[in-house]
C-alpha cells in the first residue's frame, strides 16, 4: 500500500514538472505573468502568512542598502545564536569580528508576543553577462514572513525597531575614523564616498589626561553630555542638531588633544576639513553633505587657513591693468581657470557652519581652532555658530599634576610648591611641560626627581628669558618713545623757524616799501 502511494506521488510530481516545462517552452511571457499572478492568489486564500522582500542593493545600485546593513547588524546581534549556519567576517571600518546569518538560513525572532520568521537568501543571475553594477550577478536578500493579521504591527512598528537596533550595533561595532577631503580632481563622480579619505581614529586621548582644571574638564564634559542627549529638544526649540566649540590659545596648550578627547568620549568620527583645498562654496557644500552623523568637523587654524575676507591678492593685478589685447582677446568657455586659489567666501564658511545646509543630517559638532581670536570675524564666532568658546590657556598648577600623574605616576613630591609658585610666575605650554617629564635617565627609567628637577630648571629659566624678553621690550618701547618725542620736538622747531621766518619777513617788506616811499619824495 505505502510503495503504491509513493509510486503515485512520483507520477504526479513527475507530471507537474511535465507541466512546468511545457509552460516555460511554450507559453508566452506575457500568458506565463498571468498565470503566476493567478497562482499566486489561489494560494493566498490557503495561506494565511505575508512576506517582505529587503534586497542588498537599492535604487542605487553602486551602494548597498542602509536597510539591508541594519538587518544584518540586528540579526546577527540578537538573531544569530538561533541559527544552525553562520559565517564569521571581519567587515570593514568594523573593530569587532561579525558572525551573521549565512545564506539560506532561516531563525525566529519574537516581538511583542509575535513569532517571526527571517530567511537569508541569495539569487543568482541567469544571464552570462559583464556589468559595472556590484552584485548584479548575484543578489542578496532578506525575507520576513509573518501572520496577515500582525501586519500592521511589523509594518509599523517591528521594522523601525529593527531598523533602530540594527543602526545602534553598527555604532557600536564600527572602527572610528579620521577624514580629510580630497583634492577635487580626485573626487569620482559615481562614488560620492571618493570625495573623503579616512584611516583608523587611534588618538588615545582622554579627558583624564587633559592638562586642564578640573572643573573647566566637567563644564565641558557636561556640555558634551547635554547635547549629545538633546535630539527631542533641538527639533523642539527648530534648531539642528549640532554645536560649534571655538578653541583658542597659544601654540602647545593642547587643541588638537582636546578634540581626539572630545571624540573619544563621544565615541565619533573626526573629520578634518582642509580648506585651502577647496576651491569653492560648492565644493564645501558637497564636502559637508557627504559627513555623516555622530561627528565632528575639525577646522584647524581657521585664522591661516584662507582670506575669508574676500579680497585679492596684493600681488595679484586688477583687470583693469590688463593690456588692450588680451581684453579683446575672445575666451573659450572651456578654458580652465589659472589661478588655482581657494575662492571659498566668508559667506559660504557662515552658510556651511548655520545656513540651511547645515540642517542636512544632525548630531554634528563643528570646532574652529585658532592662536589670536582677535583676527576672526566677529560673524564668525558668534553665539550661535561657536555656542562655545573654550581658552586654551598655559599650564597652570592643577593641569601640571595631571600630566605629572600620567607621566611620572607621582601625586605629590618635594618640589611642587616650588613648581606651584613658578607656573603662578611664568608662562609655559602643556606641552613644554610634558616635555620636560619625559626625559629618560641613564637608567633607562623614568627619574621623577630627575624630571622635576629639569622642569624647575627649565621653569627658571623661562622666567629669566620673559624677564629679559620683557625688559628689551620696554626700552625697545622707550627708544621709540624717545625717537617719537624728538621727532616731534624736531618737527615742532622747524614749525617754529619756519614760523619767525615768514614773520620776518613780513616785517622786512613794509620797511623796503617805506624806503622806496622815501627815495621817491627826494
């Protein structure tokens, strides 16, 4: 009985496929579509459960989809221990190694009481044919399945989750990175990534080994806290979520330490904006449209990166000198520009840091760094453009002993008040500071009396050069004061000379005309 039911089976499966093939030789496509449609809705009516098709590549088949990449990062977070077949990859700009759904793989997921179904799959290309397009010969997909009557919820609110989650473990798996933009003869006009280059962000700098005081370091850390918690309030308020920090000082007193701070703590990328390549305010626009959120834009000495005030160079000649002939020359429309100098205005600087460009994405942050503020344009660094500004000044006592834990791990030791009184009395960058602590004594280890002794030394003599510095100062001001004052005393006498002069001779003119008088009457 069994092996005539098999036997039965066989035929009808064998017939079918008959079927099948008749259909595909010898049914037109068109008949072939109606008839899948028609298929289709019979089994609806026997088949209570829908499906949702995410494939790798989108309408922009040169990247995949955003979509795709965050179901993968939640299915392979929250998913992936329920499957039977993964595999492991090591994704790029990815610290951690990522083990995934492997294709043709289905695992459950349970949402607010729903069972639901993924399925990893792959479809290959029938064609034998050479395209530019990535993963057009083979097309990745994922597929949910669920119960008709969860529809609305997996709609609405089961794939935002996942979308949500999936970009959440992304964050936090993936390689920070440090940008900086490229030349714009480099830029690729069907890889809009081609106009940034990044490498691994490895500053190992922390608010902990910031040379600052500490309750300068917690202002700024509450700062950071408060906007990176402040999406809901920002777009209350109708403002975009960003926020500019303007760093200032001398050389050495640690800007650049205090954004690879920054970013740790954030946990962001940096991107490093170097506008002495850019040579217009479109190029800046496009350069900012491609950053993406959780980052922080870095322009570094602001004050010599360009002349943001729009005029032309001293040596650079008005067309108006031009000859004659070179005016009536006619100019092709293709001729390129020979002065490749950046024509980045003050006014596309301000339209990239608060204009409406500057909505496009969120959770920004922009930092201008600069050693004279003076210079700035006060548009430039107003409230609301740099919200914040931070100075960056000499080392003073409470930032020493950070640096003198970090490098020497001592917490007090003989010499420090006499330290404390130096710093109070001379100006010397963190950086100088550090310096002087890092010196390696004979032994190849690192001497804290040996290092504070040198750094007093170096303190006293640092005074000793101001003091000096600052005595030659002053009579330089004295001479010039002096040289002032006799230029002026000079000049005062020859006004007075020339005066008595001219009074002379007005005096000598009416006794010659008397004398004239005179020899007439005779």
């Amino acid at each position: 009985m069994m092996v005539e039911r098999w036997a039965g089976f066989g035929s009808a499966m064998a017939t079918v496929i008959f079927l099948w093939s008749v259909v595909q030789n010898y049914v037109p496509p068109t008949f072939r579509l109606y008839l899948t449609a028609w298929a289709a809705k019979v089994a609806a009516c026997f088949n209570p459960y829908l499906q949702i098709t995410i494939s790798e590549y989108g309408a922009e088949r040169f990247q995949r989809s955003d979509f795709f990449l965050a179901i993968e990062a939640y299915l392979s977070d929250a998913c992936a221990r329920r499957a039977r077949k993964l595999k492991a990859e090591l994704v790029k700009d990815s610290k951690n190694l990522r083990v995934t759904v492997d294709d043709h793989e289905e695992v459950t997921d349970d949402f607010s009481g729903t069972t639901i179904w993924w399925y990893a799959s792959k479809r290959q290309s029938k064609a034998q044919v050479i395209t530019f397009y990535p993963g057009e010969d083979e097309r990745r997909f994922y597929k949910v399945v669920f119960h008709r009557r969860h529809r609305d919820l997996v709609v609405d609110s089961y794939l935002p989750f996942v979308l949500g989650e999936g970009r959440a473990v992304t964050v936090k798996n993936r390689q920070r990175r440090l940008f900086t933009n490229n030349a714009s003869r480099n830029w690729n006009p069907y890889r809009s990534k081609s106009v940034w280059s990044h490498v691994p962000f490895e500053h190992p700098a922390t608010f902990d080994t910031l040379a600052m005081h500490p309750d300068e370091k917690e202002a700024i850390v509450d700062d950071l806290m408060a906007f990176q918690e402040s999406k809901d309030y920002y777009a209350k308020v109708g403002k975009a979520w960003k926020r500019g920090y303007l760093l200032y000082g001398p050389p050495g007193t640690g800007k650049s330490t205090m954004i690879a701070a920054m970013a740790n703590f954030l946990d962001y990328d940096v991107y490093d904006l170097e506008l002495t390549a850019v040579k217009n305010n479109t190029e800046l626009r496009k350069l900012f449209i491609e950053t993406t959120g959780k980052s922080i834009i870095v322009i570094e000495d602001i004050d010599c990166s360009i002349d943001l005030t729009g005029k032309r160079r001293k040596d650079k000649k008005a067309s108006s000198d031009k000859d004659s002939d070179d005016d009536d020359k006619p100019k092709l429309p293709m001729d390129p520009e020979k002065d490749d100098a950046t024509k980045v205005t003050l006014s596309g600087l301000l339209n990239f840091i608060d204009g409406l460009w500057s909505a496009c994405g969120g959770e920004r942050i922009i930092i201008f760094t600069t050693n004279h503020k003076d210079k700035l344009d006060p548009a430039l660094i107003r409230r609301g453009r740099m919200d914040k500004h931070i100075e960056m000044s000499y080392c003073r006592f409470e930032g020493f002993k950070v640096l003198a834990k970090n490098y020497l791990d001592v917490i007090e030791h003989e010499l420090f008040e006499e330290i404390q009184r130096l710093l109070k009395e001379t100006d010397m960058s963190p950086a100088d500071v550090a310096e002087n602590l890092m010196p390696m004594s004979k032994k190849k280890k690192r001497d804290p009396d040996l290092c504070l002794s040198g750094l007093v030394k170096a303190l006293k003599q640092a005074k000793e050069d101001a003091a000096a510095a600052a005595a030659a100062k002053a009579k330089e001001e004295e001479e010039a004061k002096e040289a002032e004052a006799k230029k002026d005393k000079e000049k005062e006498e020859a006004g007075l000379k020339k005066a008595n002069e001219e009074n002379k001779g007005k005096d000598k003119a009416p006794e010659e005309a008397n004398g004239d008088i005179k020899e007439g009457d005779k």
